[in-house]
C-alpha cells in the first residue's frame, strides 16, 4: 500500500482543525447487531493464487474471528479479475463477504465510469457484502471522484463508503473510511517537535463532519516499512506501534462505530498483517523484514474484542473463553548500528518523501520493551523473563496489558493461579545483539501461549529476499523451528 500527499493532507487537516462530537449522533447508540468488521486484504500481493480453493483459509480463518468481510484493494493489473473472481467464489463457497475497495493510486478520479462498471461486474455475485439492501463500495483515496458518474455506471443503488479526507462532500457518500489508523505528526510521519495526533482525533474529525453518517473506524496493530534502493518504490519509516493493538480496540469499544477496517489482513511489506505469514503470496522485498516474524496472535487478541463489538458491549471481560498470552517485541534493541549492512543506507528514488537512510524515520518512538496482553477467565500471575530481565504482574480477570525492559536472548513467559503454573513456554525467537540479516528490522514477532501452529513463507514470499542484502549469512528460507514447543496445562 502506498501512502500519499492525500494522506498527507488529511493529516494536516486533523492537525489544525478541533473537531467536537454532536450530541446527538452518538455512535455508542447505533444499533449493535447492524456492526460489522473488515479486514483489508491486499490483492496486489496474491497475483500467484491459481483457483478460489487459494483463498479458503483466508476466509475460514476471518471468519472464525468473527471478521465479516475483506475489503478487495485492487488496482487495475492484468491479474486483478482473476484474482477479484477467486475471492468472491471462496467467499461464496465459505459463507464470507467481500467486496471491491478501488486503490485509487491506480484507478485515477478520472476514471469514475469504470469504476462504476467494475462495480456492476461484481454486485450481484453470491460472494458481494450487502449493506442496507445495497452493494457495498469502498475506496483506498480517491478524493476527487465524480461519486454521480460512479453511481450512474453502476446502474443501481449502491453503498458508497470511501477512504475520502474528512473535508470531503459527504452528502454523496453513505460512510467514509478513515485511513490514519496510528498515531502522527499531522503530516503522515511518527510524532515529533510537539506534534502529535492520536487515533483518535481522527475518530473526532470524521465523525464530527459525518454528521451522523456511518464511520468506519481504522485499526492496525503496526507501521514499519523498509524498501531500499533495490526497487524503484523505496520508503523507509515506522509509525509509534508499541501497544497500538491492545489500546485501539479498548477505544473502539468505546466509540462504537456501525463499521471497523482492520489494517491489514496482508500487508507484509508495511508490517501490518494479521494474517498467516503461510498465506499464499509474491514477495516485493517484504520477505527481508517479514520473515520468521508471524503475527497470529494479534489475530487471537482481536477475537474477543470483536465479539464484544459486535454485541455492543464497552468491555471485552466476558468474551474471553480461555486464558491466552499474547507477546510481541522487536528482534533487537532499536540503538543496534546497522549502518554497515543495512539496505537503506544508499541514495534512492524520494519522490514519495517517505525514503530516509538508515533507521526508519520515526525509529525513536519505538520502546525498547517487550509487550504483553493477558486475556483471563480469573485473575493469575503472569511472569515474563526478557534476557536478564524479569517480572511479575498481577492479572485482572479479563483483558490487560504489561510490559518488560527488553533483553538480549531468551524470551520466556508463564502464568500461574492458585501456585500453580497453568501456562508457560519459550518463544522461538530470541533477541538478539545483532542486525537480521543486516538489516534494520522494526517490525514485530508475536506469540502467544498456548503456543500457536507453526507459520512460515512459502516459497514464492521468499523470493526477493536475498536481493541487494549486504550480507551472505541470510537464505531465503524460514529459519525457526518447525514445530512449536508444547504448552503446559
């Protein structure tokens, strides 16, 4: 996914204007059973996928998280039909909803008309999201569209939600998405100088110039990416990520949108997949920072509280069926000098302003922390041993969050209720004084106990990993174990 100026400009926006919720447009007051949650699935990077049967642990997997729908972002590519025509018969064959979220980035505001017809192909297909008897409709930008001549070569009603700014017109619109789903400056970087947005602010924007309308509420668990001059599409920055997961869910509960995009199913290559790293797909050069780095258990910690959304609930307590850890950290301390190896270290293409050497911009507003999110039936002791660190929390019954000083080498985690031990286990990755594979690597490893199965690339998610790396020690091959060590209970 590329991030752009309109990106940029709506941060702007939210960072000079104050926004007040109406008082009477309380989303908290919608009715529950009408909400719904999406998960932004990239078609961009599943080109490879031959038949819909690829598609169908995506969607039983969504599914059984209590996802509703995949948002299809699709350029306009030679792959793109296919691709769009195997999501909606897996989506029809697993009881899933999809439906088309048009990247403008490719389809230009000069081409409403054909987005109007690409609409009219896919509406009434078994697989279609409907929403309010209408076929649903997103965008990734797109300000600018000729929503009329849209909706007139779609030739019937449909529910139009676009990711427009929230200046936008919105009395030709049915909901808008909002995109901006980590903290920033205002100007589509990590905060700094004093500058600084919270999620939040963006809800307040929306919603306020939505004026009732519905919302879609962003959530994402990450931001790193890190593109070199190996390709002609560098960028190179992070977003602050830390607790963002845990922090943004307990918000939504709170806001209680009619809608929530989770940011992404798939994005490997900005670190914001909460889908199986086994997922079939092609590798841009995301494999160097992806690799033997899954992120399952965001997908577990999301769960319940999708559950508790869904019902309308403001705490995720009672949807927590099981006592579960969910861990997460970087693979080395963010002071590690990588300068020598790493690929971001020569001049590339910076027409987009998000290249910078070394360290990802915004590499500062990341803690040096590893993170832990207990969901409980009862209250226990959680012990976390990070190197040569260790701690205990006490846990409340229900959903909470903790965090140890990282620590160079093993990671080790345990529960316990009553003096005995119900949980405990190892990660499979350590932390380590070094760089992965020479490189400056931000994004996260998740974990959780009980552990979950083992989830590594394929093949062909590995391709481009090697290509212009600096060092020789890295193959383009998972390197964890195979198995997952067995969990106490």
């Amino acid at each position: 996914m590329k991030i752009n100026n309109l990106l940029l400009a709506a941060a702007s926006l939210l960072s000079s204007t104050v926004w007040a919720l109406p008082g009477d447009t309380s989303l908290k007051e919608r009715d529950a059973p009408s909400r719904l949650v999406f998960a932004h699935f990239m078609v961009g990077v599943v080109s490879n996928r031959k038949s819909a049967a690829d598609y169908d642990d995506d969607m039983k997997r969504a599914k059984a998280m209590g996802i509703d729908a995949f948002a299809l972002n699709a350029g306009d590519d030679d792959y793109t039909n296919d691709q769009l025509n195997y999501a909606y018969e897996s989506a029809a064959n697993n009881d899933m909803k999809v439906f088309i979220s048009f990247d403008c980035n490719y389809w230009g505001t000069d081409r409403a008309s054909d987005i109007g017809k690409k609409v009219a192909d896919y509406a009434g297909k078994p697989g279609q999201l409907i929403v309010d008897d209408k076929p649903f409709v997103s965008t990734f930008l797109g300000d600018g569209l000729d929503v009329a001549a849209l909706r007139s070569a779609a030739g019937q009603e449909i529910y139009f939600a676009p990711n427009f700014l929230a200046s936008a017109d919105v009395s030709n619109v049915d909901a808008l998405f909002n995109w901006m789903a980590w903290p920033n400056n205002g100007h589509n970087k990590a905060p700094s100088d004093g500058n600084q947005l919270a999620v939040t602010d963006g809800d307040n924007a929306y919603t306020s110039a939505l004026g009732g309308k519905d919302y879609i509420a962003p959530a994402s668990p990450w931001f790193f990416t890190h593109f070199g001059a190996e390709v002609d599409y560098s960028k190179n920055f992070a977003f602050p990520s830390d607790t963002l997961w845990y922090d943004r869910w307990n918000q939504i509960l709170d806001l209680g949108p009619r809608f929530v995009e989770i940011i992404t199913w798939n994005d490997y290559g900005e670190s914001h997949y909460i889908g199986p790293l086994s997922s079939p797909h092609t590798d841009d050069g995301n494999s160097k920072w992806a690799n033997d780095m899954p992120h399952n258990g965001w997908l577990d910690l999301a769960k319940p509280y999708i559950a508790a959304f869904k019902a309308g609930a403001t705490s995720v307590n009672e949807y927590i069926t099981d006592d579960e850890l969910v861990y997460w950290y970087r693979p080395n301390p963010r002071d590690t000098d990588c300068d020598a190896t790493d690929t971001c270290m020569a001049d590339a293409n910076n027409d987009s302003g998000n290249y910078f050497k070394g360290r990802p911009n915004g590499w500062e507003s990341m803690e040096d922390s590893v993170f832990v999110v207990s969901l409980l039936k009862s209250p226990a002791t959680v012990q976390v041993t990070s190197g040569g660190n260790s701690k205990s929390f006490d846990a409340p019954a229900g959903a909470a969050s903790f965090k140890v000083d990282m620590g160079v080498g093993k990671q080790q985690f345990s529960v316990s209720r009553d003096g005995q031990e119900v949980l405990s286990g190892t990660s499979l990755k350590e932390i380590i004084n070094g760089c992965v594979c020479g490189l400056y690597n931000f994004n996260a490893y998740v974990g959780t106990l009980p552990a979950g199965d083992a989830d590594a690339l394929q093949p062909e998610a590995l391709t481009s990993l090697t290509e212009g790396l600096k060092v020789d020690t890295c193959q383009a091959t998972p390197s964890l174990a195979a198995s997952v060590p067995a969990a106490m209970a």
